[in-house]
C-alpha cells in the first residue's frame, strides 16, 4: 500500500547482497591476484597495529550495541590490514 508514495533512487546497483554467488566469485578473485599475500608481505612486523579487543558480551543480553561494536572493530581491522599494517 505504501510503495507508490516511497520516493526510492532508482540504481543498477543490486541491492541484495546475493551471498552465496558473490563470496566464491570474491575469494577467487583474492586468490587469483594473491592479494592476501600480497598484504602480508607488505606488512611488516614493525608496522604492527594492535587492537585490544574485551570479554564479549560481558554486560547482559546481546544488544545493538554488541554488533554494532563487532561491526566497527572490523572495520577499523581491515582498513588498517589494507594500509599495510600487520
């Protein structure tokens, strides 16, 4: 009932993330350009980035909080990894 009156952007991007076709095509893409050993070799141990992660879900019942923590630590992981961090 509502669909006429939601103004959405019309795009070709696919908004379904369609998982189980695009992870194989993205690990092979990895494999096939060797990028994961192309980012250890870059990093040294040197350059090391460390982030101390705590006891999860210490305070209760799961919350948004919790994923939303999880989320940002992986974030904040692989943007260091691909600055060549170790």
């Amino acid at each position: 009932p509502y669909a006429p009156t939601i103004l959405s952007p019309q795009t070709s991007f696919n908004q379904r993330a369609n998982s189980k076709i695009r992870e194989p095509e993205l690990q092979a893409f990895w494999k096939e350009y060797n990028l994961y050993e192309k980012l250890s070799e870059a990093a040294s141990l040197d350059n090391r980035f460390v982030l101390h992660d705590g006891p999860p879900y210490a305070n209760g019942n799961l919350h948004c909080g919790h994923a939303l923590n999880k989320i940002l630590k992986d974030f904040i992981n692989r943007y260091q990894a691909l600055r060549g961090k170790q």
